[in-house]
C-alpha cells in the first residue's frame, strides 16, 4: 500500500467520523411518541413509520404542506396512512379528516381525541389510504 494510498483512506475514515457513516439496514422509525400533546399527527406509511405532519389547528388543505423525517421532507397531501389524535381536551377534541382540499363534505375518518390509528382502513369511506388532503378540529 502506498503513502498515497493509505492517506486517502485515513482521509475517508475522518470524513465518515464528522459526518457520520451510512447506516445500512436502518428501521423505519415509529413517530408515535413524536405527535405533541395538543396536535393532530399524520404518518406517511402503516404503523407509525417515516415521514411525520403534525398540526395543532385546522387545516383544510395539505397542498401547501409537508411532513418530516429529520430534515428530508415528503409532502403531506395525499400521503396519511397512519395517525394520531393528541389533541387537548375543550379545544382540540375530535378531528374530521377530508378527502380533498378545501372540501368538507367527503370525510375519510372521525377520530376523537386520543384515538390512534396504525392503518387508516377501515374508514368513512373507502379508498382511505393515501387521500388526507385536509382536517378540521370539531
Ligand atoms: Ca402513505
Ligand atoms: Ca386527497
């Protein structure tokens, strides 16, 4: 092995020190404990995993929106297969969940306050997984 050789790959193992190395194999990450107290969380796949939108209002239109998974973001619309109801009691109880944006009148699912949900289906009304394009507290 030549000087070269072995500087290039003492530099390469600094490198993956600062930054950190790629973790083969990593396990999607459950968001459950993640939705705050007082918040209405969607995850962007069954159980809890990956990308995390969180609101403690209402919103009626997610196409403006995004969920998070460390600094990655993933767009919320479209893409709830899992949720979370943490709301507050006498202001944030029960959520309405809306096929379409801006649009009240085709629901996807009630959800009371505490109520999680690890796979949206069944709901209000089939197809649900994959359609959360807006919410209500009511
Ligand atoms: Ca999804
Ligand atoms: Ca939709």
């Amino acid at each position: 092995m030549s000087i070269r050789s072995i500087l290039a790959a003492a530099g390469c193992a600094i490198v993956l020190a600062m930054f950190g190395a790629p973790t083969a194999g990593a396990q999607p990450l459950n968001r459950f404990w993640e939705c705050d107290a007082g918040t209405y969380c969607i995850m962007t796949d069954i159980d809890y995993e990956h990308y995390l939108c969180e609101w403690s209002s209402t919103d009626l239109n997610y196409t403006n929106d995004y969920c998070y998974y460390g600094i990655a973001a993933s767009p919320a619309d479209d893409s709830a297969s899992s949720y979370r109801n943490n709301g507050a009691p006498h202001t944030y109880d029960d959520i309405y969940s809306f096929r379409r944006p801006n649009n009240t009148a085709d629901k996807l699912w009630f959800a009371p306050r505490g109520e999680s949900r690890s796979w949206v289906s069944p709901c209000l009304a089939e197809p649900c997984n994959d359609q959360a394009s807006g919410h209500q507290w009511v």
